[in-house]
C-alpha cells in the first residue's frame, strides 16, 4: 500500500497538485481546506473514457461534486467511489479524511471495516462448496454443527421465563444464505428477544465454535423458513465452512475468491499494516462535530472470522469481487464460481414471504444479497430490475446492475447507516449519467 499522492477525478482526467480541490471536466471546485481528493494510479480493472461506455461525462460530475460537498460541510469525514461499465472504470477517486485530528488523507488504498458487505464474500465462498458437491442448499446445518438441533423458537412469556415451541424442522443452509432461518440480530428485536440474545455474550466469542455454541442457546425469532430476519446467518455458514474445508474462515476465503480476485487487501486479521491504512469510523454529535465512534470501532474487531460482518478490505479489491460476480463468475481468465450459480445467487428467493408489519425487509433477496424485481416501484434510488448487491451498517455500499453492466461502489466510515440518505445520493447521481 502506497502513501497519498496527488488526486484526480477519472471522468475528467484532469488532475490537481494540492488538497482542496477537485477538478472535473475543466472546471475546479473550491471544497475547503478539510477536502482532499486522492486517487492511486493503479485501479486493478481496465479505464475508460465515460462518453465511449454510454455515460454522459458532464453529468458523471455530479458524483464526485456531491461527495465533495457532503465532505466539506463535515457531514462526513471522507469517502471513496467507483464507478464501471462493461467492465472498465469511468470515475473513482478519494475525498476527505480517513483521520479527521490527524489530518491523513483518505486515498484509494485506505482500508475499511466494509461490515455486512462481508456476507457477499461469505455466501459466495459456501456456493464454491455447493459447486463442489460438497454440500447441497437444502441440507440441514446440524448435518455440520450438530449444536444446532432441535431448535426453538420464542413465541412469549419474558426474558427469565420465556415461552417456547420447538422448531417445525431443522434450519438449512438455503435459509442460512437468504435470512430465513429464524437467527437474528439482537439489537433488530424488541423485547423479551432483545435481552435474551444480548445476555449471551456471543460477540465475545474467542473462536468461530464458541459463537456458533452460544447461538445454539438461543430461542429463534421464527419458525425456519417463515420469513426473513436478517441476523447472524453468514457468522454460522462461515462456521460451516470451516467445519467443511477443514481450514479456518480466512483460509478457505483466501484460496476460493481472494487469490483468483487478486484481492490482496481483504482479510479478518487487523494486522500492523491494515491498523496502519484503516480509516476512523465517526458519528456526529448534537454540535454537529465529527467524533470517533467507539462502539462501532470495538464491534468491527471481534476475536474470531465474523462471516456476517468481520472483513477489512479496500476500493479497489471490492471492485474486482463486483466486477466477478457482474461477469457472471469470472474475472481476468479466473472463474471464481458458475454462471449458472450466479444466476441462482441473484434470484429473489423470497418472493413467497409477506413482511411482518413494522419489520424492515428488501424487496427482494437471493443468497446473501438484496435483488430488486421486476415490480419494484417503490425502490428508493434509480436503478434496474435485477440489480443486486448489499450494504455494511458503516455506510458501505456495493451495487452490481447486470442489466446496465454497471457497478457502483461507494466507501465510507459513518455511523448511523445511511445518515442523510447519503448512498441514494451516490446510487441516484450515478444513474442519472447515464445516456
């Protein structure tokens, strides 16, 4: 990883020696001192100019223009993008802080705590196995973690003395990868679930095991297969892979879609390196002031491979993991998984399930990622039937239109999630470019 260097918007190609500024398409906005815009000179995709892949160069502006604001104002400390169709890049760069005190400036090699983005790179790792033969969609996880039996499901009563039934049949790996197993993310829950889960300490789990045994304890939020809760899925499919694989987390991920991705900066570990690239994850106080996010920081450094939300990784890997899964499986002569898989991956698979009211639940879901259907009206930013991809809760978004043959990807460091509506921005100001 290279230190900070002089910065560019790609879809002008102009560039610009000092902090402070961002030039796009001959013209130079004044964003204050508190912006600086990075950019490395390696992308790892191919570049090319916006206007010769459909975009409207002039129009594409507006998204560095708007990141540049929203930094300026100190709504954000930072933030880095990236754009791409048919799979050349045709805008990225850095803007901002990745240490607001310490003055470092986010580049394009800062590193990110990228949360539940993670859950992509989980699902896909399990549909290798399924590929292989080695575990099927339908098969029961007790198959491989038999503390996952005979499970239960809460339907009352309090947190010292809660009514259960027992579950209807076993959770499978389907479920597992499309949130609908019952598992669930304590802090989503009202009462007596909420306490329930939060008594058991899971979160301090020295190794992937031990989690997986302290979830086992727990009442499910649903019957397996009822409806769709998003929760702590992926954490337990990543204890199947370890179990299946016979390698921990980070090892089988490594050899099945890191390495043939060339995604050297993505890892569980915070090593001196990542500690020295990662950027702070802030909040804002009632003032209006930037202020590090301690429990966010703490949570994004659990002890064991958090399958649901543990990855560190960069734009620029994130970029070649999308651009695989957009290609259909396949990037740079490297098959990762099949067209076929990917096909299944990025099908609605809850189509049949009616949310609960008051629950939040995507319009659609396929195997760790929300897809958007056909007759999604209602979508909150511009996009595409078959869109596909995920967020992390650190405002990191990755979203891959097959239809378009476009891939967006935005990084920041920022909690709450979507404050202000800041991805729609970034997704809405990206499309309207389009020709």
């Amino acid at each position: 990883m290279g230190a900070p260097g002089p910065g560019r918007s790609v879809s002008s190609g102009a560039r610009c020696s000092a902090p402070g500024f961002l030039r796009t398409g001959g013209s130079v906005l004044l964003a204050l001192c508190l912006v600086s815009v990075r950019v490395l000179a390696d992308v790892g995709l191919p570049e090319k100019s916006p206007e010769s892949v459909g975009f409207s160069a002039s129009r594409l502006e507006r998204v560095p223009a708007m990141l540049t604001r929203e930094v300026a104002a100190s709504h954000y400390s930072g933030a880095v993008w990236l754009i791409a169709r048919d799979g050349s890049v045709v805008s990225h760069g850095a803007i901002g802080w990745s240490d607001v005190p310490g003055r470092v400036a986010m580049d394009e090699d800062t590193v990110f705590r990228i949360f539940s983005m993670t859950k992509i790179m989980t699902a896909v790792t399990v549909l290798t196995l399924v590929e292989e033969g080695r575990i099927n969609l339908d098969d029961p996880v007790e198959r491989f973690l038999p503390e996952l039996a005979k499970r239960q499901v809460l339907t009352g009563g309090t947190a010292d003395a809660p009514k259960l039934e027992a579950a209807a049949g076993p959770i499978t790996i389907r479920e597992l990868l499309t949130h609908t197993s019952g598992l669930t993310y304590e802090f989503f829950e009202a009462e007596p679930l909420k306490t329930i889960w939060s008594r058991s300490g899971m979160w301090h789990s020295a190794s992937l095991r031990e989690f997986v045994g302290k979830v086992a304890a727990l009442p499910l939020a649903s019957q397996p297969g009822a409806r769709w809760t998003y929760g702590v899925n992926m954490d337990v499919l990543g204890a199947v892979i370890e179990v299946v694989t016979g390698q921990d987390l980070e090892t089988a991920m490594r050899q099945r879609v890191m390495i043939p991705l060339g995604m050297n900066h993505t890892t569980f570990r915070l090593s001196a390196d990542v500690r020295a690239h990662l950027a702070t994850i802030y909040h804002r106080t009632p003032a209006g002031a930037l202020e590090k996010d301690a429990f966010w920081t703490d949570l994004g450094t659990v002890a064991f491979p958090s399958g649901g939300g543990g990855l560190f990784s960069t734009l620029h890997d994130c970029a070649r993991f999308g651009q695989m899964l957009l290609n259909g499986g396949e990037l740079g002569g490297r098959r990762v998984l099949g067209r076929k898989t990917v096909e299944m991956m990025t099908s609605n698979q809850i189509a049949h399930l009616a949310a609960p009211p008051g629950a939040w639940m995507p319009a659609g879901f396929g195997f760790g990622v929300r897809v958007r259907p056909a007759d999604a009206h209602t979508a909150g930013t511009l996009g595409s039937p078959g869109e596909f991809g995920w967020e992390g809760s650190a405002c990191t978004y990755i979203s891959m239109d097959p239809g378009e043959k476009m891939l967006l990807i935005v990084l920041l460091q920022h909690v709450p999630y979507d404050e202000d509506g800041i991805l729609e921005k970034f997704a809405d100001t990206a499309y309207q470019a389009l020709k």
